[in-house]
C-alpha cells in the first residue's frame, strides 16, 4: 500500500513553528516510504477561516518546499460529500437526531458535575419514541459503540486503550446542516486514502472517537502518530510570547527555510549526535518511530546558530539571489556597487540572518549618514596627515586589488610612524561610517576606487572642521 500522509491546518491564522514540525514530520515520513504528501485546508468554520489566512497558508508551505503531490483540497468544497456520508450512518441506524436544547445540556453537564461524575451527553435521544418537538432543528450524533475498547497502536506515544465507556455520542452534523470537525477529518482522510497520520498530540483525545467513525463508514483505519508539543524555555506551551511568531516572520527576518527545517526535525527527533542534514539526508534517515514522546524546548539561540551555519557554507550565488531583494528593499541598487555576491563571500561570516547581513552591508552601496561615536574616537587630528597621504596615494593607484590596497595602507601608515591596524581603524570608520567591517582591504576594494576617495576627503574634511571647531 502507497504510504499517503497529510497536513490539515485551519486558515484561521498564520503558520506557526509547531505546525510547520507537524507538516515537515508528514512530508518527511511520506518521502521516505516513496509515498505522496496532501495538503488539505479544513476551512469549514467560515466565521473563524479567511482565504487570507489559506494563502499565508500556502506561501510558507512553498516558502519551505513542503509542496504537496496533487492539488490542494479545501473542505469548504466537499460540503456535499459530508452531508451524503452523514445521512449513509443516519439511514444504516449508526446516528441519530438529538433535540436536546444548549440549555438542557448545560443543565445536565452542571448535575453531572455536582455528582462527581464526568459530564457527558446521556444518550436520552438515541433510542427516542416520542415524536420531535415542533420548531426544533435538531443536531445529528453519532451512535458510539456501548462497550469494548478502542486500540490505538501509536507511532510515537506507543499502545494506548481508551474503554468506549469513556467515550459520549458525540454530534457529526450540527443543527444548521454544517459537519463538524471530528467527522469532516474521518471523511476526508478515507476518501483521499491516507494511510498515516501525524499530527499534534493535542488530538489524542480525538483519535478513539474517529477510529469508532471510520469503522461506521467502512474505512480502513490509517496508522496514527502523535507528536509532542513544542515549550518554550519556561516549560510552557510555545507562543508569540517566546519569541516564535509565524514561520512567514522568520522568512522576513532572513532565516533560510533549510536552516528552519533542520532546526524543526531536530525538536524531538535525532540521529546520533549530529546537528546538520540536508533534506536528502532527512529523506533517508527520519523515522517517525524514532520522534520523541516527550515535548521539545524551542531554542531561538540554536536556531540562529543553525541559520548561520547555513549562510557560512552555503553558495554565495544562492545566497546573493535571496538576499538581494532585501537590499531592494531598502532602496539600495546592488547594480550600483561592488558584485553582491563578492559582498555575500565577504560578510557570510558575520551574519547570524539574512537581514543582517543586509544591515552590515548598507555602505558598499550607500554612504553613510555620519560617524557618531565612531568617528569621535577614530576620527581625530592625530591620524589626518594619514589619512591625507592615503587618499594621494588612493588617487594615483592603477591597480585596484586587495594585493594592492595592502601595500599601499602598510607603507602610508610606516611612513606616519603607525602600525598597519592604528590606520586601518580610522580608515574603516571613514569609508564605512562605523567599527566593524571585512579587513580594511578587501572593504576598500569592495567599495571601489571612486568611493573610498570622496569618503576619504569626506572624513578629512569632517577632522578638520572638528579641528576648527575646537580651536
């Protein structure tokens, strides 16, 4: 049998990082077996689902690769099959009207309660004899099995037996006709033929009341396994609050999807002590057995390290293609300006995302707008005869190369009496406004002869109006 997974997220929000998990878990678990991934949208609430939110849906699922192998089913489209399928169970004797009130369930959850007795629905409708109360649109419940047990052989969370005592009859078809969750996902699953389906533990509780379904309608039951929920560093469940927003928002803070996907499998899931895979690797080595059952601590410090990793050794070409519409962004014409990909080769090191690598980059294609600190400690009348001789030496130089601009700011800074870093310090902060950048060489060949020039008369001219100034 073709092993078929699925992810099923609600469009009533963004993609979070535990979801994105769930679905990279499915992906990698239907790649392996050489099986087909769906992407099901389960957007029968149409007052919490918006078609914004299936679209930010979309665009993080392609965003990281995560394609699924046909088309995108939307549950708002098979309303037709929900109703056909619940009036089959009703018409076989397998559910039934309920005409209960919302304020006689409540009344008899309360009793319940006040009993110590779990709150459930009694069954007072299943075998009703009197005829339906007038103007009453009624639910449709499902008739759960009175005894036995119900067997889930769990991937991850092992054998767990839940008694069918424990379990109410609970509603399939709400009163204005609409299908409910735990129905929907057993339709949908049977008729798109999944086999294997992985998704947060947090519907555990709903697994005994689908398996009893997908028996009432004839299906074969798919293999389940529950993954852990992700925490934060305080042990409670992961939100906004720790610091893990969308999976969109980390794309815009210049994570890389290979870097996030790596960081996700390796929340609860390992191979030996290694860190890093490529998704090939994952193909070949994820098992969704070996997933842990305990729940995952989000660590956005791992995550950077991981991120960083991926821009160190990456492709600088691939890496100047996905940052380049950054710099657009900000205004900056990487047409005008040293080769980006030199830029990326150059700064990779330094840059933990993306974004910042755009934020250290900014002078190599804009002047900055001032020195600020920087320039009162670097930028004083001891070092302006040298500054002064190396821009004369700038002006007349025909070779410009790294090879080049070493010697040149060796032998202006031997003849000022200065070690090659007490220049190279000023230097920096004249051509690129502040402390940090890639050695003075290679920044002043990045910039280019025209632009390291007029930065260099610049920032004599700014040390000699401070001169006078003070003066």
């Amino acid at each position: 049998m073709t092993v078929r997974t699925r992810f099923a997220p609600s469009p009533t929000g963004d993609l979070h990082i535990g979801g994105v998990r769930t679905a990279f878990f499915s992906w990698l678990h239907a790649r392996r077996h050489g099986g087909q991934f769906v992407l099901r949208i389960e957007d029968t609430d149409r007052q919490r689902s918006s078609d914004a939110s299936a679209a930010l849906i979309l665009e993080s699922m392609t965003w990281l690769g995560l394609e699924p192998d046909e088309p995108v089913y939307y549950q708002s489209r098979r309303f037709d099959r929900y109703r056909e399928a619940s009036d089959r169970l009703l018409a076989e004797g397998k559910a039934y009207h309920c005409y209960c009130s919302k304020q006689l369930l409540d009344d008899m959850r309360a009793e319940q309660v006040a009993q110590g007795l779990k709150p459930r629905y009694d069954r007072r409708c299943r075998h009703r004899q009197s005829p339906p109360p007038a103007g009453v649109e009624p639910v449709l419940r499902f008739m759960n099995p009175l005894q036995g047990n119900v067997v889930i052989d769990d991937q991850i969370q092992g054998r767990v037996v839940i008694s069918n005592t424990e379990l109410d009859d609970l509603i399939i078809q709400r009163s204005d006709g609409t299908p409910t969750y735990n129905f929907t996902v057993v339709v949908d699953d049977a008729d798109m033929g999944i086999t294997d389906v992985i998704r947060g533990d947090d519907h555990l509780n709903n697994t005994p009341r689908q398996i009893n379904l997908f028996a009432a309608i004839g299906a074969l039951v798919p293999r389940f396994a529950h993954v852990p929920m992700i925490l934060g560093a305080d042990g409670k469940r992961l939100s906004k609050r720790h610091g893990a927003g969308s999976v969109l928002e980390y794309r815009d803070a210049g994570y890389l999807a290979e870097a996030m996907l790596n960081y996700l499998v390796r929340l609860g899931w390992s191979h030996g002590d290694r860190e890093v895979f490529s998704i090939n690797e994952l193909m070949e080595l994820f098992r969704i057995e070996d997933v842990n059952k305990s729940a995952s601590i989000f660590n956005s410090e791992k995550l950077d390290w991981l991120n960083q990793h991926y821009i160190k050794s990456g492709d600088p070409e691939d890496i100047a293609k996905r940052v380049e519409p950054l710099f657009a962004a900000r205004g900056l014409d990487t047409g005008n300006g040293p080769a980006l990909v030199d830029v990326v080769t150059a700064q990779k090191q330094r840059a933990k995302t993306l974004v910042e690598l755009v934020d250290k980059s900014e002078y190599f294609y804009r002047d900055a707008d001032g020195y600020g600190e920087a320039g009162s400690k670097h930028l004083t009348a001891n070092v302006l005869p040298a500054l002064v001789g190396l821009a004369e030496h700038i002006e007349r130089m025909n070779e410009w190369n790294v090879e080049a601009l070493h010697s040149v700011i060796a032998d202006v800074a031997g003849t000022a009496g200065l070690k090659f870093g007490k220049l190279a310090q000023p230097v920096r902060v004249a051509v690129s406004g502040g402390v940090v950048s890639p050695s003075i060489d290679v920044t002043l060949w990045l910039i280019g002869q025209a632009r390291v020039l007029g930065r260099l008369k610049r920032a004599i001219a700014f040390i000699e109006s401070t001169a006078a100034d003070s003066g």
